[in-house]
C-alpha cells in the first residue's frame, strides 16, 4: 500500500474506490519501522544503548525526514502549505502500522485531492486482469463494507 501511496499523491486528484485503502509510507530500515527505532531509542538511557541501535536511529530519523520533504515537494501544489505539512507528517510519523488501511473516508478528510465515481469501465476491464492471492504473514485484510465484484460491477455497465 505505502508504494502505491506515494504514486497518487503525485497525481493531481485521487480516483479511489470506497473499498480501497491507501496506505502509510513511514520508512522501513531492514525489518523495522524508522518510527518505531525512534521510540525505542527514546525509551532508554543512551548509554545503555548498544552502538548499531544508535546508528539504525540515525538513519531512522533522517530516512523519516527524507520521506516527508518529499511527500512535502508532491503536494505543494495541491494545498496549502501547513495542510501539506500536516498530511506529511500524518502519513510518515509511524501513527499507525505500517499495514494500516487508510480509507476513502480518511483520505478525503486528510485534505487530499480524492474522488470516488469509479467508472464501471475501470472495473470492466480490471475484470480481465485477475489477481493471485498472495499471501503474507503477519498482514491485515480490510474490508469496510461489502465487496462487489469487478465481474458484477462489469455486468451492471450500461453505456451511456
């Protein structure tokens, strides 16, 4: 989701289905959350603190910063600069998992450029990629209301 998130907020509107999620794009470093270093570092005295922890925490917080003045440098042009900060901040400050779906809801809430009128083409030809379930552990599948299939959503198209 966090690779997919950083693509639209380069887009100059959202087109995004009610079932579908953006995703936060904190950085990772190895198998941890840059975040989540952070905090851990916060937590303990610095000299009980082994050295490569010290250093993870200062690519964490640096990796942090980079995420941010790029998701700055996206939205500039599409709000003001304080809301682009707040969002920035938002989507990379480790809020929540880095699997947390952020919903349509969320998203238009947030102040970000977000549609929902999908055209039923979009979900007809979706229809003719079908795609593997893959999957991972540990992840969260989020379901916020009933799914129409693309095949139904394709069925019910009537051209206008």
């Amino acid at each position: 989701m966090s690779g997919g998130t950083l693509i639209v907020l380069a887009t100059d509107e959202i087109l995004m289905d009610r079932n579908a999620v953006l995703g936060p794009i904190d950085p990772q470093l190895g198998r941890y959350r840059a975040p989540s270093i952070l905090k851990a570092v916060k937590q303990k005295s610095p000299n009980k603190i082994d050295d490569k922890t010290l250093i993870m925490a200062d690519m964490a917080e640096k990796a942090i910063n980079q995420v941010r003045e790029f998701v700055l440098w996206l939205l500039e042009d599409k709000m003001s600069k304080e809301k682009a900060e707040e969002v920035a901040k938002m989507f990379t400050e480790g809020r929540w998992t880095h699997d947390y779906p952020i919903t349509y809801e969320k998203a238009k809430e947030s102040g970000l450029p977000v549609r929902d009128d999908v055209p039923h083409e979009v979900y007809a030809l979706m229809e003719l990629y079908p795609q593997p379930i893959v999957r991972r552990v540990p992840t969260v599948e989020f379901m916020p209301a009933p799914r129409v299939s693309r095949r139904e959503a394709a069925q019910s198209y009537v051209p206008s």
